[in-house]
C-alpha cells in the first residue's frame, strides 16, 4: 500500500515551515484537524491559523490539546470574502479544505454547493492575491474527473479556477496549485463506518458488488499535501498513486458472515472512479509515486516536472478498476482496523 514518508524529503524549492504562518480553511474538519496535528508536531510552523464556521468545532479543538500559543481560531466563512481577507494577513500559505462534500446534500442544495464550493474557493484565491500569499493548495477530488454529480461539477469548477488564477497573479510572488486523491479511510459518509454499524444486524447494504474504488489513509493524505505544498510551482494538480478494492471485498472482510442487499447505484455515483482520463494524460508527467498533471497551453507554466519524471502512453487512464494496484485482505484488515475500536 502507498505510504508517503514521514520525513521530509529534498525537495525542489526549499521552505522551512517553522519560518511560516499557514492558513487552513475548514480546519475543524477530519482533515484540517490531522493535518494541523502532523504540522505541530514534526513541523512547528510559526503559526497556524484555523478558519472554519462552527464554534463548537472550534472550542472542542481547543480542549483536545489544540491550544499552543502559535494556533489562532478565526470564525469564518469562505463566502465571506472580507473575513478571508482578515484572516490572511501575514499569511505565508493556504491549505483551502473547506467545502459541501456530501454527494446527496449538494445534490438537494445545488446554490449552497455553488456558494461554497466555487464562489468560496473564488474568494479565497482573490484573498490570497491581495494579501501576497506565497502558496496556496487546494483539497480536490476524484469525483471532479468526467462529473457525473454536482459536487463533482464543483471540484471541477475549483480545480479550473486555483490553476488558470496563476495568470492573474503575475507579478505577484502567490501560486496556486491543488491535489486530488480518492476516498479518504473512514471520512465522513465513508462506506467502512456503514458497514461496520450494520454488521450486528447481519445484513449489508451494497449498491453494487463491481464498484470500486481509490483508498487511502486521513494521515497519508495529510502528508501528500505537505509534500506537495513543499514542492509545487504553481498551476499542477498532483495525484497520488494509490490502491483500489472493490466494495464488496471490503464487505466481505468486515463482515464475512452477513448477507447482502443489493440497492442499486445512487443518483450521482459511478460505478467506477477515474483520477487521470485520457485528455488530461497528454499533460501528464509520471514519478515514482505519484501523477503531476500539467497545465495545456500555459504560458504562464514553464513544464520543468517534465525533467523529473516520464510522460504518459497515449491513451493512459487511471481508473479505479484498472488500477494496477489492490489492497489485499491484510491491508483492508489493516485499514479498518482503527474503526472496529471505536465501534466495540
């Protein structure tokens, strides 16, 4: 399984986080609390500011440990463009992982997913500019590649605009750049959780026994994006290379004696989950572990991750079913395990 080192590795423009003030939007989320938690603790940034909407979320940070002098809590809302503004002054770098992420809500609420998802990310590149930001790195999705769900349609949305706004900043030293994985181990509305409360009752609900789909860890996505903040230029989308699995083998070893219900696929899931298609390829640089897709017919972009890794076969589609890797049962074992704790 892919698992991206604990320590730091040479990277190609040299930042010492400990000289840097990091802004994360949605910084009470599964994310931003993991991601805050790695960055004190191996990292000791000057300061980090967490920017999110609930106080409560807030307080409850606060008195799980998150209370160091160096942490400030702004309240605050990515569609408000004068409290970003605010809260990145002195700002060095912008972790942006605030947004609508429930397929279903942002189906039923299509003008609250717009608000947060496109015109907040908006508002938080103008924010960057006009506060001279250096870094900006922006948390997407594999559900923004051929959207089949608006949620999807909005990562999408984002990703368009944290790529081109490096045009806009010309002169300015800020750059914009983002990442996207898969699904995230026990996130919020993840399918192990599930299986694992209905496990009792003997009886699983599956949509559908082909599904598949891209998994890692909250900690190895935290990781990829510090990695990728150390290392972006301004204007990729860095894709990690990852492990698939099918939903029912997973079903099968959380719960091998249960039986299944077949619901069906939901309004607004595929079958299968795509990270690179075809056109996106031909812009593509492969590494050791990872993707750096590349802004086309930028002249903003100057193409150097073409000198450290290999472009793609025409054709190339990463794909969660044709994925060359797959998690075995001792990995999947391994990855719910965390879970099975919290459920006894």
């Amino acid at each position: 399984m892919c698992d991206f080192p604990r320590i730091r590795r040479r990277i190609l423009f040299a930042m010492n986080w400990s000289d840097q003030s990091v802004l994360v939007t949605g910084g009470t989320g599964s994310f931003g609390k993991k991601f805050i938690e790695v960055l004190l603790e191996e990292y000791q940034p000057k300061r980090v500011i967490v920017f999110s909407r609930d106080e409560l979320k807030q307080h409850e940070m606060r008195t799980a440990g998150f209370d160091q002098l160096n942490i400030r809590y702004f309240i605050g809302d990515v569609r408000d463009y004068q409290r970003l503004r605010r809260a990145m002054n002195g700002v060095d770098i912008v972790i942006h992982a605030a947004a609508l992420k429930q397929v279903p809500a942002c189906e039923y609420n299509p003008m609250e997913a717009i608000k947060t998802n496109i015109l907040g990310s908006s508002n938080v590149i103008e924010a960057a500019l006009d506060a001279n930001v250096a870094r900006v790195m922006a948390l997407s999705s594999d559900k923004a590649v051929n959207p089949v769900n608006l949620y999807g349609a909005t990562k999408l949305a984002a990703e368009k605009l944290f790529v081109q706004s490096n045009a806009y900043a010309a002169g300015l030293s800020t750059r914009f750049s983002c990442v996207r994985y898969g699904n995230v181990v026990g996130s919020r509305g993840s399918v192990i959780p599930i299986f694992l409360q209905q496990r009792d009752s003997g009886m699983l609900t599956i949509t559908d026994e082909r599904m598949t789909r891209f998994w890692l860890t909250l900690e190895q996505g935290v990781r990829f994006v510090i990695r990728c903040t150390e290392q972006m230029r301004g204007g990729e989308v860095f894709v990690p290379k990852i492990p698939s699995t099918k939903i029912a083998d997973l079903a099968k070893v959380i719960a091998p004696e249960a039986k299944w219900e077949i619901i069906g696929i939901r309004p607004g899931e595929k079958l299968h989950e795509v990270l690179i298609n075809e056109d996106e390829a031909r812009s593509t640089v492969e590494t050791k572990d990872m993707y750096v897709v590349q802004p086309s017919g930028s002249l903003w972009f100057g193409h150097e991750w073409q000198q450290n890794g290999q472009s793609l076969e025409s054709g190339f589609r990463y794909s969660s079913d044709k994925n060359p890797q797959w998690l075995t049962v001792d990995q999947i074992k391994e990855l719910i395990a965390p879970f099975e704790t919290r459920t006894m």
